[in-house]
C-alpha cells in the first residue's frame, strides 16, 4: 500500500452517474479504512456518490408524480447498503446527489436502511433550494427564458447550486448530505470546505477543490473507464476498473489515485483526458463555487506510485448567477429496427428504409444502417444518400421519428412491423420502442434568488 500524507483529506468516488456499477463502493471503502488505520486523530475520510444528469432529473421528478415517496436514485439501496455501516462504523461520511426529485425521500430510506443493518441513527441533513419546478417561481423563469416558456409543459426546473449548504450541514455534524442538484465538483468542496474551514472567497483553495472534484465526478472514468483503445491506450483489468481516490491537502492541491487491488489505472493520460472534460474554457470553468482556472495546470506521476499529482491551479471570483436547467415534455420519439443478412443485405435495408419514407409522410425520419452508416450519418439523410452501397452481407436498419402527437409517432412502428411481409426479402428480427420525449432550455438566474438551505433531519421526518 502506498504511503499517505496523513494530514490530507481522503475523499473517494463510487459512482459517476445514475446507473453506473453498484459494486464499486466496496473497495473504495476498503481502501479508505486501510489508510486511515493508524493515522492521527484529525484524519478524515468522506465518499460521494454523483448520479445526476441533465435528463435524470426529470424522469425523477416523473417517478414523484406517481409515488410521493419515489423521485430518488433508484438504485440508492444498490450502491449504498454493502458499505453503510462501514462507513458509519469508521466515521467515513457520506455525500452525494443522490436525493435527485426527492432528497427527503431518500434520507428517510437511508435511515430505515440503517436501522435495519443494526448501524444505529445517523445524523443526516438535506440540501435543498435547487428544485424550482413549483409554481411560484414560474415567473422568474417566464422573465429568464421568454418566449421559450410559452405554451410549454414543464417537468422539472433545477439550479446548479454550490458547495456552501453541504460544507454547513457537515459542520453542524451530519454524518451523511443527501443534495439534489448541486453542481459535480461542489460534492468534494463541501467536504473540504468544512474540513480545512475555508472561506467561501478562497477562491484559489476553492478552484484546486473544484478540479480535484471534477477528477473525481464521473467515478472509474479518470481509471480507465471510457479511456481504453486496445493496442493504443491498453488498460490493464478493465473488467474490475477501480474507482478513485483523492488525497487534498489544507491548500486544495491534490493527487488522485484509485481504490486497492482493483482493475485500471491512474496515470498523466487518463487524468489529462478527465481534466479536460467539458472544460469549454481552460482558463474560465465555471462552477457555482468559483470559476476554475487550469490554463496553468501541471499533471505528474508520483514515481514509485499509481498515484498523479495535479498542481497549479487557480481560481477566480464564483459567478454572479446560477445556472438553471428546465425540462419539459417534447412530445414522443419512435424507433424501430429491423435486420437483413446475405448477399445484397445493405441493398434491402436500403430499399426498406425508402419504403418507410414514402409510406409515413408527415414524418421526419432518422435512418441508420448500423455496421455500415450510423454514427457519422446526419438526421436529414445526407450522408446516407451520399454513401454508395459497400456491399455488406450484416445489416440492422434503425428508423426513428419524432412528433408532438402519440397517434402520429405509432405509426412509425406499425410499419416497420410491416416490412415483415410488405418489404425487401429477408427482414427479421424487429424491434419497436415508443419513448416520452424531454426537451431541456437553460437560463441564468441571480443567486439571491434562489434559496439553497440545508436541514438536518430529526427522528420524526426519518421515520
């Protein structure tokens, strides 16, 4: 095992989205115990968990609407029960946006889980203030958005709020920040916020915070995951990727590395590859607790190590505004897929997408032919009528369509079913999904106007 700096923060990472692997927490628990053991008194450890997405948001809030008692991570008692009373019997704390739509919801689930693995109550705090869906703040988002907000049927309004809520819940005690929508990076500056008690204006501590956590947001990604290329950036394991680990010291700067005996790797490639994630602006990444600046960034190897260290980062004065995401319902979306195999194969697929075209008029259609023409296809079909037919003996034709009225989108897949006996020889296989569509606007709103609190809960609200 490496050696620790033990006057360092350890946070580490068990999941980079919703429905990313739920048994990554178990040895990134493991590994956290492991370096504490034996370190002086003030050592701490925190994991997080970061499940949020633009789109799943609104398909929590959707869940709330049919259960009161839904609109969290799904797969919260997944993730969480095989490391809870670890984590609570080791003073690990826990933070995460795992409350989603419905963050009460999910504290309480947490403490009935706790009780059930005998792990006592654990002091647990909601933030809150992110969620804007409610009627009363319509017209701030009628004034933001404009004309865009007319005529629309909003699911879910959500600000990207910062690290400060979750930073003053720790320091009141909680032992686990269950948040909604709170900004990736924020889910390690909290921790280290109320860890190394840093100002909120601290905005060079605060930018090392924010890369430390945008490393550490999308889980096994700055491990290997979504990194490997066979024979050009081989990963060793990828089947058992580790998860990472941060290492922050009392100025922000930080090393990553990732859990122990686990598969992946941690080195100057994969942290450059995650450093630049959605970066727009190398100079300027704007988060709500400071705006990031990286343009000077050093990424080096601790030798002897599976460790990186990143240093030379700064930060600059937070935004004035919070940024806002607004989903609402954009009508239905239609696939349907059909296969054509042997000889003139990618011919028939061909002929039977013109048959789809002429037969739903009124429909916009996306066609692919996958193994020969998707990815790099357009949704107009140029590049489709611009590729000449390469001869492919294995193709699978994926049709789509979108359209404000349910009634209009099904057609799509009746006549894909239909091409069975009405199209080219030789189709099978087909496949049909009908999906609610979400269409999503974004604003700026002024942070005074949005009201993030955090609430530690009582016995009664987690019962």
């Amino acid at each position: 095992m490496n050696s620790i700096d033990p006057s360092r923060l350890l946070i580490g990472c068990a999941a980079g989205f919703s429905g990313d692997r739920t048994d990554a927490a178990g040895p990134v628990v493991d590994t956290l115990i492991a370096r504490m053991a034996g370190a002086p008194a003030g050592q701490r450890a925190f994991l997080i968990f970061e499940t949020l997405a633009e789109r799943t948001l609104a398909l929590a809030q959707l869940r709330r609407r049919d259960n009161p008692d839904a609109g969290y991570e799904p797969l919260l008692d997944d993730m969480l029960r095989p490391v809870l009373a670890r984590c609570l019997a080791h003073g690990i704390r826990i933070v995460s946006n795992f409350g989603a739509a419905n963050p009460r919801a999910a504290a309480r689930h947490i403490a009935r889980m706790a009780r059930e693995l005998g792990a006592g109550a654990p002091r647990i705090a909601v933030v809150e203030g992110d969620d804007l869906s409610g009627p009363e703040y319509r017209a701030l988002l009628n004034q933001a958005l404009g004309t865009q907000m007319d005529g629309i049927r909003m699911v879910s309004a959500n600000a990207y709020i910062g690290a400060e809520p979750i930073a003053a819940a720790l320091d009141a005690g909680a032992q686990i920040v269950v948040c909604g929508r709170v900004a990736d990076p924020s889910l390690t500056v909290g921790p280290a916020m109320s860890h190394f008690g840093w100002r909120a204006d601290d905005w060079d501590r605060l930018g090392r915070a924010t890369m430390a956590g945008h490393l550490l947001e999308c889980g096994a990604q700055v491990c290997g995951g979504y990194f490997a290329d066979p024979g050009y950036k081989d990963v060793p394991g990828l089947e058992a990727v580790g998860f990472p680990i941060a290492e922050i010291d009392a100025d922000g700067r930080c090393t990553i590395g990732k859990a122990d005996a686990t598969g992946g790797l941690v080195n100057e490639a994969t942290v450059k590859e995650q450093l630049l994630y959605e970066v727009h602006d190398p100079a300027a990444y704007l988060t709500p607790d400071v705006v990031a600046d990286i343009a000077d960034s050093e990424v080096r190897a601790l030798p002897g190590t599976e460790r990186v260290e990143l240093s030379g980062v700064r930060g600059h004065e937070r935004p004035g505004s919070y940024k806002v995401n607004v989903c609402h319902e954009g009508g239905w979306l239609a696939e349907g897929e059909i296969s054509y195999a042997g000889p003139r194969a990618e011919a028939r697929a061909r002929l039977a997408a013109d048959v789809l075209r002429k037969r739903l008029q009124g429909l916009t259609l996306r066609v692919d032919l996958i193994g020969a023409l998707s990815i790099l296809g357009d949704d107009a079909g140029r590049a489709l009528a611009a590729t000449p037919d390469s001869g492919l003996r294995d193709v699978r034709l994926r049709v789509a369509a979108t359209h404000a009225e349910r009634a209009q989108a099904e057609r799509l897949g009746r006549e894909v079913m239909a091409l069975y006996t009405c199209g080219p020889a030789g189709g099978g296989g087909v496949r049909t999904a009908l999906t609610p569509r979400l269409n999503t606007l974004s604003c700026l709103l002024p942070r005074e106007a949005v009201p993030v609190r955090f609430e530690m809960l009582d016995a009664e609200a987690l019962a």
